[in-house]
C-alpha cells in the first residue's frame, strides 16, 4: 500500500516499525500524545483534521477505521485542551 493512500494511524503504526522495530498501537500512539509539545500536538491535530475530510469508502473497514480515528481525535483534542489549560 503505498503512503499516500494510508490514513494517519496506518502511517504512524508503519513509522514506529521502522524506526523501533516492532509497530506500536494507535492505543500507544495516544498515550505519547501528552507527551509532545504545543506545537508538535496542533500538528498532530491538523492531520488528523485534514484526514477526516477526506472522502471515505463504503466498506465496513473503512468506516470503523473513520469511527476509531473520530474517537481518537476527541481525545487528543481533550488531552490537548486540558495541557494548555495548564498552561504546558
């Protein structure tokens, strides 16, 4: 599959394959999300935007991977929102 017809998640699990060896899960992925700072969580927030407007499939795949990534996205909306309320 070549990388521009992968979503974010697909790209970020292929990334952390090559550069640790093993693939980490999205759940992973997440859980760094706090770690990153401002700039680096409104990029990962704008792909994640630019993703989802993207045109979507109608097979059962791609719905419930768009479902997963609209979840994630709140989230890491949440966790963003909470670290500049903190002022971090």
């Amino acid at each position: 599959m070549a990388e521009h017809d992968q979503d974010i998640g697909e790209r970020a699990e292929s990334f952390t394959q090559k550069s640790q060896g093993s693939p980490m899960a999205v759940e992973s992925i997440m859980d760094n999300f706090a770690l990153y700072g401002l700039s680096k969580r409104t990029a990962a927030l704008q792909e994640f935007d630019a993703e989802l407007k993207t045109e979507i499939g109608s097979g059962s795949h791609t719905l419930r991977r768009r479902a997963q990534l609209m979840g994630m996205r709140k989230k890491m909306l949440g966790v963003h929102e909470a670290l500049r309320k903190a002022k971090r």
